[in-house]
C-alpha cells in the first residue's frame, strides 16, 4: 500500500497509481485511476498480475507510486517471490517385476507442477511399505531423474506400495510435493 499525506486539509483530487513490474509481467484489471481521496481517508488498488508465460522463479521487486493533481504523491516497494511446486512421477515402473533380478532401478522424474520443466537438484525420497528397503533420499540428476535401485532379490513374494515425494529447495524456489504411490507386485 501507498499512503499519500498533504499538509493541505483539503481533499486530494486526481489519484492515480502506477506499476513498475517486472519485464513480461503486466497488470491485469487495473484500474490506477483511484479518483479524489478525501482528507482523513484512503483508497487502494490492488491490480492482478499476469506473470507471463515465461517469467523466472525467485525474488522480484515491483515499485509503486501514487500522486495526485496537485503534486501530492509517494512511491514504495515491495518484494515478492515466485515459487514452483516439484511433482514426481515415476518413469516406466511395470505394475510387475520379477523377483529373479538383482536390482531394479526405480527411476522417479522430477518435474514442475505447472510448466512440466525438470529439475536438478531435487532431494527425492523414496519408501517403500513392508520392504527390506530403506526409505532413501537422492538428489535429481541434471536430466531431472532420481534413481533408485531395489534389491528385489531380497523381498518376498507379494505387493508393495512404493511412495515418493520431493522436498522443497529454497536456493530455486521450488516447494516440495506430496506424497505420490504405486502398487507393484513381485513375482518367482
């Protein structure tokens, strides 16, 4: 908000308010021409913002200002961050797998909620229920991927539920994601 103060007792005609947004940001349903403020009152104007289809993750700033006809008028700032949310998503995992492997590499893909853009650098959990396998947690490969191998050889026969989930990284603006699982069944 932006607070405009006149020595004047008078009413401040002729208020408009502008925006300094980031480039490929624009303000939708602004209306910045907020008229007279009488003496003792204010108004606001809170415009939406279109972030546009190709705007970054992080911290930006968008600056404010306000004057009036007669001069009046003030400016301010305000720092806002833009975040994602990371959705994993198991890549080519069989409803089946044979328990006569050694390992079998659970491969999870990390990708964006929004854009689906993969990312590095992801901290991905994987858990496996009633399994010999320890919850672990790896990091997404520059291609997004996080692999996991199973030692299937060591489960019994029977259903599994396989969960992941991301965690959120802070150094590029991406939140964590909920729990995503699967049933699988190993076979002799």
């Amino acid at each position: 908000n932006i607070t405009l103060s006149s020595d004047s007792p008078g009413d401040l005609d002729g208020v408009s308010a502008t925006y300094e947004l980031p480039d490929g940001w624009s303000a939708v349903n602004n209306n910045s021409a907020l008229g007279t403020i009488q003496n003792g009152s204010y108004d606001s104007n809170s415009p939406d913002i279109d972030l546009g289809p190709n705007s970054g993750l992080g911290r930006y700033q968008i600056n404010l200002s306000a004057v009036s006809d007669s001069d009046v008028g003030n400016n301010d700032s305000i720092d806002i961050e833009v975040w994602s949310k990371s959705q994993p998503e198991f890549v080519d995992l069989p409803d089946t797998i044979p328990r006569s492997r050694d390992y079998f590499p659970v491969k999870v893909n990390v990708t964006d909620y929004v854009k689906d853009k993969s990312y590095e650098n992801i901290d991905t959990q994987l858990e496996i229920t009633n399994s010999n396998f320890p919850g672990r947690i790896k990091s997404s490969n520059s291609s997004g991927i996080a692999v996991f191998n199973w030692s299937v050889k060591d489960e019994t026969i029977g259903s599994y539920s396989i969960g992941t989930n991301t965690e959120t990284n802070e150094n590029i603006y991406v939140e964590g994601s909920d729990i995503s699982s699967k049933l699988v069944k190993i076979q002799g």
